[in-house]
C-alpha cells in the first residue's frame, strides 16, 4: 500500500467519535470490502468490536488515491452494519 496521509478532519473525526487510530490503521490496511465513493473516492470497510461500546461495529474510511499516497478523508464508524 501507498503511504498514507490523514488530512486534520480526519483526525478530528477520530477524536470527535471515539475511533482509536490504530482501529482505523487496520481497516485501511486489511479491509473487509473496498467500495467505489463519489469523486473518485474510495471506501475502505471493516467489521470490528467496540470495546468501549461493548458491540460490533462497522468502520469507513473514506480516502482519495493520488500520485504518490493515500489521503484519509474521514473517519466514521457506525452500528449500521447490515445496510
């Protein structure tokens, strides 16, 4: 994989919704499903327990690709997971 870059929203959203990064880290690296986004963008999604919440969890991270790295959009996690 490409290095990759967090824009600062990104990193605000982890603080902002309680996602450990390394939880994040590990869904752009082993992905469950890739999914084309809009604008070119790419979803990155993982299945995953919340210890905190005490249940599972879906996870998104939605990146662009350019030249050279893989830049993290946001960060979002949600119970959501059978939609």
């Amino acid at each position: 994989m490409m290095p990759v870059r967090w824009t600062a929203h990104a990193l605000d959203n982890l603080a902002d919704r309680e996602i450990q990064r390394e939880e994040a880290e590990t869904t752009l690296q082993k992905p469950a499903l890739t999914v084309p986004g809009h604008g070119g963008r790419t979803l990155f999604l993982r299945r995953y327990h919340d210890s905190r919440l005490g249940q599972d969890m879906l996870m998104c991270a939605v990146t662009e690709t350019r030249d050279d790295e893989v830049l993290v959009i946001t960060v979002y996690k949600t119970s959501k997971i059978e939609k």
